[in-house]
C-alpha cells in the first residue's frame, strides 16, 4: 500500500483513548503513520483532519450509545471518501457486527491487535473478523498524542491499562458475554476456532494481564514526555486479580515509579479477613496506592443479586470500608440510579425509593467507617447484548433499539418504570402495572437531579433525608438547595428534629 497513513478515531473522553494508543504502535511496526483524532462535539473537527491527512485508512471505536452519532459520520465518510478503507471495533461493533458492517469495510471482533496487523499489511478480507489469535498488548504510542491534544498532556492524571476482561459475570458488563452469542452471526467452524482462543471461559473479551515489567516501561515513558503527570489511574475493571503478579508490581513500582496511583476493585478483593486479599491491599498501599474505586450500584441485596448479578455482602463493605480507612486510602463508589426494579423474586424498593435507599447506605458507611471520600453515580442505560439489556425487553422495562441510549451514563433514563413491585410475572401487556407518562417524566427528572447531586448528598450528615427533602421540593434552584442544607444542618443533624 503506497498511502502510508491511518486515522484513528473515538468520540472524545475525559481519559486517555487507551486501547487506540495501543493500535497506534501496531501502526507504526507496520510502518505506517498514525494519527488519533477525538471527536469533540460531533464530527466536524474530525472531517477536516480526514479531508486534510488523506489516511489509507480509518480505525474507529465504538460505544453503545455513540454508536448512532459515529455510524452517521463513516457513511458520510464512505460518501465522500470511498478511497479511505473504514475499520470499526470495540464493544458494539463486537456484540452488533451485522449492523457495524453496514458502515465498514472491517468489523473486528473482540480484541484487535491481531486483527489490526492483518488489515495493515493488507492480508484481511472485507467482512467480519473474529479473534483468531492472541497477541500481547503493544506498548503504548503516546508522545505524538500528548504533543497534539494539550488537554491531555496537562492532566496531573494518567491512565493506564494493566490487564483487560474480568472473572466477574456483573449483568450489566459487556466483559461478562460470551462468544456462543455470535452463534447466529459466524460459522460453527469460526466459533470453535475463536472458542480454542479464547479458552474454557469462552468470554468474547478474555482476561489478558499484561506483563508488569511493560507497565512500568510505559509509564516511566510517560513521565518522561509528559512531565506534569502526578498520578497513574489504572483502568481496569477490577486490578491485580493474580497474587504472583500483585507481588511483583508492588515491588518493582515502589523502586521504579515511585508515584501515587488509584485502582479500581472489587469488595471481594479487597477483604480484610482473608489473608490474600489483605496482602493485596497492603503491597499495594506500601506501593503508592492512594485511592480505590468500589462498585455498590444498589443498596438493595435482592437487586445485586437477581438484576445485577452482583451477590456482595453488605457486611463486607463496611468491613473493607473501615480497614482502608485505617490504612488511609481514599474511596470513591460508583452506583446506578433509576435500575429496573420491581420484577424480582422478592418485594424490593423501587424508582426514586430505591435510589435514595442506595444514597441512604453511602451517608450510613460514611458516617460508621469515614469513607466513601467520594460517591459518583450514573443512570442506568439497558445497552442490548448484555443480560440485563434482555431482562429489560423481558419485563418491558425497555422496547427501544438502543437509538435513544445516550452517549454518556448522566444523560436522561430510557426506562420506562413500574407502579409498584410485581415480581417475575411484571411484562410490557397490563398497562396498570406502569407509570402514567406524567409521572414517568416526573421520576426521569428527580433520578437526573439526584444523580447530579450524589456526591454532595453523600458528604451530608443524613444526606438522604435533605436529598428527600429537596427532590420533593417545588423550588429546586441552588438557593433553594443552600437554605435547605443549612435548615437540615441546623435541625435534623445539631438538635436531632425529624
């Protein structure tokens, strides 16, 4: 191929486009030049790139829920650039490659630098490609990204992925999928040969951990051009799942990097009564970890368990919260807000309840351990391909096609949400069982206000009451919420008046 170029694209990110900065080095192995573009408020920036860099090809990322925007852009593309060869992968196109087929001439499946390496040296055919063959994680193309995207290389923050999958089956997760979903969409042939990749787990995105000594490479390259980075974030779902392993980045990063870091975990795996866990918490305090981020997503058990398959201990939060804090880690939680409820086997709080009942339990473990620092919370989107995405057309929760996902997890719920709790036998046919339109509304717009002032509920003595409070409220301006907090400072929390 004469036209040595390729663009690569993801809809913009407050963090690093990690996984395109690992196909950037393939790119450059390859002998080619790349480039990575984020598109920032539609594709407008982007196309002129295009139109100015003239790649042989366009790689792409693609989310649920910015599928739509980023599908309208490559037939565009296609349009007025039929020259450029289009490559689409990640989450979406993986779990929907009829439909990413429609607007690429690549649909890569499941992890792609293999894949990558065969559409450059012009050995892949059209189409869709499973995963065939593993190769180990690139280092990371960073330099040239940082030099060309300031807001990047001025974050103290850096992110970092050690290591992709998850041993987890959270509902919700597209890490939890597995390959027999693509049955309808590859060969049996195709499925066997992707299932002897993949292993006995058959996860369409298998664990990979990449070896601790390119870590270390990477972020020392880091510090080295981007010399305002104060932190590593590590991305991964859930961070140093292999004991042998924890044990060797604890060591190597304490004398080599000697930077602060934050990770996210599992409850499970930070257990301060079993004896693994512990040391795993404790290496990687002694190593620089200062902070840890927590899944809660509900605090209702029936819900973790039969909506969320997340079956954690309640118990075991405030055990790990009150160890962490005695080791002086920071925490943030992250929960989902406006979740299907009221189809469980068991009589559950539901709608605005429910969400105030998991704001309830942030305020209850700051109160008895000192943590959560932080309480971060989303809306809920039913993205198809994941099992709770079906539970959701189930129990007609959600009738959409994914269309109205939204880009992010802030925006507007497209659930629709029950009266009251049915149990298993709650579906789309008795209308009596839903929300009349009017009041839908009105819980998508307390959920919204809720989620925007999670954090700030959950630093207030009893903040689930002064949420309560406000959310009922007819005035919700900021004055509003000022003279409330001081009212409910002053009464329910200094003199104890309900």
């Amino acid at each position: 191929m004469k036209n040595k170029k390729v663009l690569l694209g993801a809809t913009h990110s407050i963090i690093e486009p990690l996984g395109l900065l690992h196909l950037s080095s393939i790119a450059r192995e390859e002998g080619y030049e790349p480039k990575i573009v984020m598109a920032n408020n539609g594709f407008g920036e982007f196309e002129k790139i295009l139109a100015e860099y003239k790649p042989a090809i366009l790689g792409c990322t693609v989310y649920t829920g910015n599928h739509k925007q980023m599908f309208d852009y490559l037939d565009a593309v296609r349009k007025n650039h039929p020259e450029i060869k289009i490559a689409v992968g990640g989450p979406h196109p993986t779990y929907f490659p009829r439909e990413s087929l429609e607007h690429a001439d690549y649909v890569v499946l499941s992890e792609g630098f293999d894949a990558f390496r065969r559409i450059l040296r012009g050995e892949a055919k059209d189409g869709i490609m499973p995963l065939i063959k593993r190769e180990d994680f690139p280092l990371s193309d960073r330099e040239d990204f940082y030099a060309q995207n300031k807001e990047y290389d001025d974050s103290p923050i850096k992110s970092v992925i050690a290591g992709t999958g998850c041993e987890y089956s959270c509902s919700y997760c597209y890490n939890s999928s597995k390959i027999d979903s693509l049955e309808e969409i590859l060969s049996s042939k195709e499925i066997e040969d992707m299932s002897a990749v993949v292993g006995g787990g058959r996860r369409l995105f298998p664990r990979s951990v990449r070896p601790v000594d390119d870590i270390i490479w990477e972020i020392q390259d880091i510090k080295g051009f981007s010399p305002k980075t104060e932190m590593i974030y590590f991305q991964d779902d859930v961070f140093g799942f292999d004991r042998q392993w924890i044990q060797e980045f604890a060591k190597k990063y304490k004398s080599l990097i000697n930077m602060p870091f934050h990770a996210q975990m599992r409850f499970e795996n930070a257990n301060p009564y079993n004896p693994i866990c512990k040391e795993r918490i404790d290496l990687m305090r002694e190593a620089g970890c200062t902070g840890l981020t927590f899944a809660i997503e509900s605090a209702n058990p029936i819900i973790r368990k039969e909506v969320l398959h997340r079956n954690m201990d309640e118990d075991l939060m405030y055990g790990v919260m009150g160890y962490l804090k005695s080791m002086d880690y920071k925490v943030r939680t992250e929960q989902m807000l406006g979740l299907p409820c009221g189809a469980t086997t068991k009589e559950t709080p539901i709608n605005l309840v429910a969400d105030l009942a998991t704001l309830a339990l942030n305020v209850n473990l700051k109160k008895e351990t000192g943590l959560p620092t932080m309480a971060w919370a989303s809306i809920f989107a039913p993205y198809g391909g994941t099992k709770i995405g079906e539970y959701c057309r189930k129990h007609g929760f959600y009738h959409g096609e994914n269309n109205d996902v939204p880009e992010t997890f802030f925006q507007r719920s497209v659930l629709r949400f029950p009266r009251h709790w049915v149990g298993p036998d709650l579906i789309t046919g008795d209308n009596n069982n839903w929300l009349p339109e009017e009041e839908q509304e009105k819980y998508r717009g307390d959920m919204q206000m809720l989620r925007d002032l999670f954090s700030y509920f959950s630093m207030v003595p009893e903040g689930d009451k002064l949420a309560e409070r406000f959310i009922k409220s007819k005035d919700h301006s900021y004055a509003s919420l000022s003279k409330n907090t001081r009212h409910h400072l002053y009464n329910s929390v200094l003199y104890d008046i309900k």
